[in-house]
C-alpha cells in the first residue's frame, strides 16, 4: 500500500509554474506568425522554381535567390521568354542599376547565364499560361516579403521592449540579433522540425 506521505516527500523539488507575462504572449504570437509566413515563402519559392523550370530553366537560375528582391523585379517585367526576348545588355544594365543589384554580375554575364540554360519546349497556349502562374507567385510573394520584413521590426521592438530582453540579447554577439533571441521565448520543439531547419528560419535582422 503506497505511502501517503509519498506524494509529498518530492513536493520541494516541485517548481511552482509561472504563466507567461503578456509582453512574453505577444512575442511568441509574432514569432510564430513569422515562421508560419517564412514557411509559406519558402513554398512559393519552390512552386515559381519549378514553374519556370517547366518553360524557361534560365530564368530559374538567372540569380541566387529566387524571391530575392532583384529575382521577384525581374520576374515582374520579363515573366516569360517572350518578354524577354528583345533584352540587350544596356537594357539589362539600366534595369539591374534601378533596382540596386548587388550580387557581382554584369548585365553581360547575367545575359549568358539566361542564353546558356536549356530551352524550355512549351508551345505558345503553355507558355501563356504560365506566364500567368509566374506573375501571380510573384505578385504573391512580393506582398509575403513585405509582410515578413513588417513582422521583424515589430519582433525587433517587441525584443527590446521585453523586460528580459537586454539579458537574452546579451546571449548573442550581434545586439541586432532580435529574431535569435525572440526563439528563446517560443522552443523549437512546439514549432516542429529539425534544428537545422528552425536555425535557417532565424537569420539576425539587419539595422
């Protein structure tokens, strides 16, 4: 017969627990609501990719990231190989200038790399239709960017608002690593997924 006082004996060990404060809740509420977007970025990312894969591989390729703000501007004015058809390099150069390219290439060799990919096989009807996929997964990711970079300012302020938030960013070496020490509030085990796949999704917010 178990003893009564057994469930008692260990009461010390027993750490009262503390409800989250509602600067805390409303981190992770901003946190999760990040992630969520970020995952859905990611999504779209790969459905243009592969959706210019299908009629116009070069274009897939022509820049490192494809929901990078200078891919998504592209994509917007020449979303398929006919509109692209007459771009020349100045074309090309003034366009890049613009839009503030910054990845190292020149018009000239962005230019070879479009020329060089395989050629899509789609007929005119096909190439139409994704045209269309193409502008509409641009449009839409152009607004989740906004929104994502909208949601890390607020996180941002919400961090150093925090009453702990001095000490969790103390953690860090950059003080801008806002987004890094706003995970510490919300545990990678309630999000779900490896750890190598919750790191890529906290990169330090710039500024």
């Amino acid at each position: 017969m178990p003893s009564r006082a057994g469930p008692h004996r260990d009461h010390h060990r027993l750490r009262a627990l503390t409800p989250d404060s509602e600067e805390t809740r409303a981190l992770k509420v901003l946190t999760r609501a990040r992630e969520d977007l970020v995952g859905t970025r990611v999504a779209l990312a790969n459905q243009l990719r592969a959706e210019l894969e299908a009629f116009w591989p070069g274009a897939a390729i022509l820049f490192s990231e494809i929901d990078s703000a200078i891919s998504l501007a592209f994509l917007k004015r020449y979303p398929s190989p006919i509109d692209a058809s007459r771009l020349a390099e100045k074309r090309l150069e003034s366009f890049l200038s613009k839009n503030h390219y910054s990845g190292g290439k020149s018009a000239h060799q962005l230019l070879e790399r479009l020329r060089k990919a395989p050629c899509g096989r789609a007929g005119k009807a096909e190439i139409e239709a994704r045209r269309e996929a193409v502008l509409a997964l641009v449009g839409t990711l152009g607004a989740l960017v906004e929104r994502i970079k909208h949601l890390e300012e607020r996180i941002a302020r919400a961090v150093r608002a925090h009453p702990d938030g001095e000490i969790f960013l103390s953690l860090f070496l950059s003080p801008n690593s806002t987004l890094t020490a706003a995970s510490l509030w919300w545990p990678r085990s309630a999000i779900g997924g490896s750890a190598t796949q919750q790191t890529s999704l906290w990169p330090p917010l710039q500024g």
